[in-house]
C-alpha cells in the first residue's frame, strides 16, 4: 500500500488540474470533498448520543440491543477497515469512495425511517459499511493530492479542524433535531450532504491504485472482519448477561478469537500480506496500539453513560446536553493544536503516561457527581478529559507509526483506525457492562414494587422511569427514587473502573521511547533511516469514528499524481 499510481479516466485535464504541483487551487477543492466525507463520519458517531433516551422511549429496544444500536455502526466499520482499505488498492480509491457515499446516504434514510430496535440496528451496521469504504480512501486521496509533505501537512491540519468541528456541533446538532423534530431527523442530514458531495466526488477526486504487489488476499480480510466482530460480540453478551458461562457468549468469543489467532499466523506466512505482523514484535509499536484501545474503550463508555446521566438524572434537554459536552471536544482540540509543541519536548514515553494519569485524575473527580446539577465541576472534570485523552492519543498514534517500517505504513495505519475502532466499541460493552452490574442490585426487594417490575427496571433507567409510571402511587415513586440513586451508583463505580484502566495504561506507557531521537526503521530487523513520519491523532468521540489527523508525512517516499515521485521533506 505504500506505493501509488493513478489511473486513466479519458480526462487528462482532470488530472493535470488535481495534481499540479504548485499554485494549483484545485487540490485545494478536493480537500474540501474530504472533509465534508469525514465530517459524515465524525457527526455519526456523535449525533446518535443525545438521541438514545429518544430511541429508548419510542423503539423500546431491550438492554443488547441498546447497545447494538450504539455499537453496530463502529464495530462493523473497526472489522471491515482492512478489507475496504486494502480492496481500494487494487480495483480504485476513489470507485470505493464514491461507493461508500451512496451506501452512506441509502443507509441513513433506512436509519430514519426505522420502526423498531432491529431496522435501526441493521441500518447502522450498512452505515458502518459505509464508513470503513470511506476512511481508509479519504486519507489515500489526500496524500496523492498533496505530494509535497509540509502542504500536505497543512491540508490535514485543514481536514482535522473542520472534522473536529463536525464532531464537536454533533451532539449540539442532534440535541437541537431531537428536541424539535424526532429521533430519526439525526440521520436525515445525512442525504443533502451525500447528494452534494457524490457529484462533486465523481467529477474533480482523482482515481489510484496502491503497488500491484501481489494479490489481495481475500480470504485474510475475510478472517480479519469475523475475527473482530466474533470477540466483541461475545464481550457484548457476557456484559449483558453477567454469566461467564454463557454459551451465547463463550461461543462468539472464541470463534473470533480463533479467527484471529488464524488471521495472524496466515499474515505471518503469506507471501503477500495485508498487515506485517512483524511490527508487532517492536514494543514501541504493540505498546501503542494498547494504549490507543485503552484510551477509547474509557472515553467512549464514559460518555455514553455521561449522556444518559444527563438527560435521565439532571433532566436536561438533548440539546442543552449537547452544550454540556462542548467542552471536552474543545478542549481536545486544543490539546492536538499543541500536540506536536508538546512531544517534541517532552517525548512519547511521558506525555502518553501523563495524559492517562490527567484523564484518570478527570474522571475520579466526576465522581463527585450527585443527583443534584454541578455544572462547574462537570465542565472542569470534561475539559481535563478531553485535554488528557487527546494528549495520550496524539503521542500514542505518533509512537506507533514512526515505528511502523515506510513502506507499511499504509497497513499501520489501518490498524491504528481497527484499535481505535475496536476500543471504542468495547468500550461501550465493558463499562456498560460495569454499569448494568452495579445498578441492577439497587432494585431489588423494593416495599409494593412486584418483583417483575423490578426485573424490567434493572434493565436500564429510562425503562425503568416507564415501568415506575405505570405503576404509580407510593410504589412508582419509591422505584423512580430508586431507580436513580442506582444509576449515579452505578456511574461511580463505572468511573473508579475507568480510572483504573486508565492508570494501567500509564503504566504500560512506560515502555514507550523516551524521545522522539528514535530512527524509523526500514525493515523490520534492518538498520533504520532517518525523519520518522508524524502521528496521527484521533479526536475524542463518540463511539466510533470520530475526527483523527493522520500522520502528516507517512511514508517517506510517496508517488505524486500522474507518477511523479514526491518530495520527501
């Protein structure tokens, strides 16, 4: 994947306008094609947030399929990033791309119109589809488009400032459609945006392929995708049914772990692979991928539960809970604005710890969160989130890819977006698992409650708000009390695990590099060659697919437009 050439589309003017080499200003509008492609990602991950109490209340989806609801959208897109990453190399980027915008935009209006739990959960799965055709062509594209490395490296500043503001406005939007539209109108948005982008798509990005450096193995990305979906779901259903031995669970779980352990061996003897598994064997590398998974899996659960927190505990509106997670998006966009200042002085090693111990410090003080509203030192405990876990992110990414050989980076990064992916959507699983656990004791042996209605109540609090009105009287009210002192429970204990994942990763930083001094290597087990690629960084968000800067230069020799070599800075 490190190598790139274009292909002819009976429109030489075309070309010759996306890939001049300077003063050009057509580059430029395909760049604006990009990001509105990864605002689309960047707004799906968010918006759906503020709609889940919405979605609970009109769908009546049972406790797994809450999370499906959630989920499905960034663990179908973690399992086919490789397939659609390493397929756009050989029949065309940009066919894959313009493909994804119309699956995109088809699975949106399905989302919308959807009448129960199930629809919307096979819909979201179609816009995962979408979303892994997507992200693994935008970033190629970009860096055909950009062969000088400093321009590039200001064209992703460009893509990841407008993809952060999407994901910013995503909970800010979806509050505002859900308090005076419905639920569905969060994936309406979605159509306009396609119906633009997919014309001016097809008419100004240029199509390339990847090196012809072998076959493509199908049947590898194939492994890959059921691999990741088999242990997550068998994770799922553990935490929802809180039985070890569950065989619904067990049975997933190992079949996916099984697939995996079979994907990696294959990786390791294919005479052409999608990933070298090599890089693996470097600490630098292994240790940033755990802790990227770590980062997301706390963030992402957190603000799941924070949204529900909210809306169910405080009564805030969608759109005024919207508001109250400004700040951690903010705040982690300052925090990757000064992430490259930062690790030049201080080094991965201890800016990844650091940031872990700030976001583990953050959430052990939302612990100090009650029943009643404290939106001062909700406000402090989301900016210190933020800023923390987009610290470790930054410096995390960064590590990783510098370690990745050049002319792999291409599969580095791909399994820097599968990690992020993967930690997020497990993330959701744990701690809601965690959550669930906590919170159904709490509901037990209520005076004048039946124990059926206790059962339907420890699935989730907003069911239990419906089951405590329709029972009314002095035992409706003394389930909706209870009900949610369990929950801000519940929260509490979710928050110390979390933090205890989080000071894990602290730890397990420690293997880091202490600088940024440390060469790239050529091969894996070969002297190493100078100037390390950038990081890349993802924003905090939000189940999935949220805003990232990839790294700046990638491998140190790409291909310009038209075959050019590019210049390496």
């Amino acid at each position: 994947m490190s190598g790139t050439h274009t292909t002819g589309d009976g429109n030489p003017s075309l070309r010759q306008r996306v890939s001049a080499a300077s003063g050009g200003a057509n580059r430029w509008a395909v760049l604006a094609v990009l990001c509105v492609s990864l605002v689309l990602v960047a707004l799906d991950a968010t918006i759906l947030h503020v709609a889940v109490p919405s979605v609970t209340e009109d769908l009546r989806p049972g406790a797994v399929e809450l999370l499906w609801i959630v989920d499905a959208y960034p663990l179908v897109c973690a399992s086919l990033l490789i397939l659609f990453g390493t397929l756009g190399d050989r029949v065309g980027r940009r066919r894959i791309l313009l493909l994804g915008y119309g699956l995109f935009g088809c699975a949106s209006a399905i989302a919308a119109l959807a009448d129960n739990a199930q629809v919307l959960i096979a819909a979201r799965a179609l816009l995962g589809i979408g979303g892994a055709m997507i992200m693994p062509a935008t970033l190629s594209i970009l860096r055909q488009v950009f062969p000088d490395r400093r321009e590039r490296a200001l064209a992703i500043g460009i893509w990841t400032a407008v993809a952060a503001i999407g994901a910013a406005s995503g909970p800010v939007l979806g509050g505002f459609l859900v308090q005076h539209y419905w639920w569905g109108s969060v994936f309406l948005i979605n159509i306009p945006l396609m119906a633009l982008i997919l014309p001016l798509g097809h008419w100004l990005l240029p199509e390339s392929r990847g090196a012809a450096d072998g076959p493509w193995d199908v049947l590898g990305a194939l492994m890959a995708a059921g691999g990741v979906l088999g242990v997550v779901l068998g994770v799922k259903r553990l935490g929802a049914e809180r039985h070890l031995l569950d065989p619904e669970a067990l049975v997933p779980l190992a079949l996916g772990a099984a697939l995996l352990i079979l994907f990696v061996r294959r990786q390791s003897r294919h005479e052409h692979p999608l990933i070298d598994m090599r890089m693996f064997s470097r600490a630098a590398f292994s240790t940033s991928v755990g802790c990227i998974v770590l980062a997301m899996l706390a963030l992402v659960g957190l603000e799941l539960i924070a949204v529900q927190y909210l809306q169910l505990v405080l009564r805030l509106s969608p759109l005024e809970t919207g508001l109250r997670l400004l700040p951690l998006t903010f705040a982690a966009m300052a925090a990757g604005a000064t992430g490259s200042y930062t690790l030049q002085r201080v080094g991965p090693r201890r800016m990844v710890s650091l940031g872990f111990v700030l976001t583990a410090a953050a959430v052990l003080l939302l612990t100090l969160m009650g029943q009643q509203d404290r939106p001062v030192l909700l406000t402090i405990g989301f900016v210190l989130l933020g800023f923390g876990l987009q610290t470790t992110l930054f410096a995390a990414y960064e590590s990783m890819l510098s370690e990745a050989p050049a002319d792999t980076a291409g599969g580095a990064a791909s399994i820097g977006e599968t990690s992020y992916q993967l930690g997020a959507g497990m993330g959701i699983a744990l701690l809601g698992s965690v959550m669930n656990a906590a919170y159904a004791p709490g509901l037990t042996g209520l005076p004048g409650v039946p124990a059926d209605a206790a059962r339907d109540a420890a699935h989730s609090l907003g069911e239990a708000y419906q089951v405590a009105a329709h029972l009314g009287g002095p035992a409706g009210d003394s389930l909706h009390a209870a009900a949610r002192h369990a929950f801000v429970h519940g929260l509490h204990v979710t928050l110390v695990v979390s933090a205890g994942l989080l000071l894990a990763g602290a730890v397990m930083a420690l293997k880091l590099p202490r600088t940024m001094d440390g060469a790239e290597p050529v091969e894996c087990g070969e002297p190493a060659a100078d100037a390390p690629p950038a990081g890349a960084v993802r924003l905090p968000a939000q189940a999935d697919g949220a805003a990232r800067i990839p790294a700046p230069g990638g491998p140190e020799h790409d291909t310009a437009v038209g075959g050019r070599p590019g210049r390496t800075a």
